[in-house]
C-alpha cells in the first residue's frame, strides 16, 4: 500500500470495514483522488478567468453569469430578489 494512500485512512473499526485494501477499492481511492485534483484545478482557472474578464470589462462575476441583480442594490429591491433594500 502507498504511503499516501495511509494518511487518508485512520485506524478505527469503522474504516477497517468500509476500507479492506481490495485492488477494487485502491483503484477506486486514486480515481477520486484525480478526480477531486481536476476538480480543484478547474475551479482555480474558472476563478481565474473570471478575474481577467472582469478587469477587461468591466463587469463583475455574478454580472458575467446571470446573477447581477442580485448584487445590485436598486435592482434587486425593484425586482424584489432580496427581502431587504439598501
């Protein structure tokens, strides 16, 4: 077993069950764990790119995406998206 692999499970009775070292299984750990990697990546570069089109445009994220109303004080209260007015 890879020592990585260790850190990531603790020694109580519950995980001995739910963890039994099976080919299966360690193959199933790595698989989520390149998963969760590309995840994190990906959600870096999103916010990353959302940083540089707001700084050419002008435009914040929630604009960027469809949500500018509910970040803008007069628009939200005129549309009635938040149960408060600025």
């Amino acid at each position: 077993m890879n020592t990585t692999q260790e850190t990531f499970i603790t020694n109580t009775p519950a995980n001995d069950q739910l963890f039994n070292n099976s080919p299966e299984q360690l193959t199933l750990v790595e698989q989520l764990r390149k998963v969760e990697l590309f995840n994190g990546r990906a959600a870096m570069l999103g916010i990353v790119i959302g940083i540089v089109v707001e700084g050419l445009t002008g435009f914040g994220i929630a604009h960027q995406i469809g949500l500018g109303a509910l970040v803008d004080g007069y628009a939200a209260c005129r549309t009635q998206f938040l149960p408060f007015c600025f």
